[in-house]
C-alpha cells in the first residue's frame, strides 16, 4: 500500500476492522513518513452486475459510484472519509440483498438515502441529475420538503 502523501511503498497496519461485510478499514502509517492513513479494502466477491436502462448488463463498479457521489458534493462540506461511507453504505446494502444482478434505478435510490443523512444540497444535486422522475411533479413533490428545509437555513 502506497503513502497517500510521500508515496512510500511501505506502510504498516495500525488498527485494522470490519467496516461492513464485504470492506476492511484500515489504518495505516507510512514507515517513510509516519503519517497516517485510512484504506478501505474490498474482500473479493463474484461481481454483481448492474442491468442498464436498455437492458444491458456491466460490472458493478464502485468508482463509478464514488465519482457520482463526489460531483454531488463539490464544495460541499463532506470529508473524503464520508464519501468513502457513503460508498461503502450502498455496497453493503447491494451485498446483504444477495441479488447477483440489480437496476442501474436501485443503486442510485440506496446513494439516495445515504446522500440525504449527509448532505442535502449533495442530495439535491444527485436527485436532479441522475433520478428518473416519472414526471416533473414527482421530481417537485419529493424535494420540495428538502428545499424548504434549505431556505430555513
Ligand atoms: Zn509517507
């Protein structure tokens, strides 16, 4: 495991647990450096495939997610470390389901719910761009509570 900040190649485990099921945290310290670190390492599983809106299937892909789940919190103030939980969240919830196959739609409602215990602007943002609203009224009868909630502040 690389040091994040001198990229050291090696670094020792300093406490070390289950985050959910399928991830291990890691805390480490660089020998280089002696600064520390949070990993958080997938135990390998038979990939889940993702079904896409035309039917097609690809590999879950939990970057996909996390890049998904970083432009929603642009400037937002969400650690690096809360997206990390945020990913971890939806990937614990798609493995304890058991299902080998899901739709695109099911992923993005589980980054729904755990986006709106974070952030709600994040949450606002990820809605409007990736949620498939049946139609607009949906859309404004969902985040209406949310925006309201916004303006208060
Ligand atoms: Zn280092």
């Amino acid at each position: 495991m690389r040091c994040p900040f001198c990229k050291h190649d090696e670094t020792k485990v300093i406490d070390s647990r289950n985050s959910q099921d399928f991830s291990i945290r890691r805390r480490r310290e660089c020998l280089e450096c002696s600064r520390r670190f949070t990993t958080y390492e997938r135990i390998e599983e038979s990939p889940i495939k993702v079904i896409k809106k035309d039917g097609s299937r690809v590999p879950f892909d939990r970057n996909r997610i996390r890049a998904g789940i970083e432009k929603a919190c642009y400037k937002r103030p969400v650690s690096n470390e809360q997206i990390d939980g945020v990913v971890s969240e939806v990937e614990a919830a798609i493995y304890e389901d058991g299902l080998r196959e899901l739709p695109s739609r099911q992923i993005g409602e589980l980054v729904f719910s755990a986006l709106r215990d974070l952030d709600k602007v994040a949450f606002v943002r990820f809605a409007s761009v990736y949620r498939e609203f049946k139609d607009v009224n949906d859309f404004v009868d969902e985040l209406q509570p949310i925006l309201n909630d916004l303006d208060e502040k």
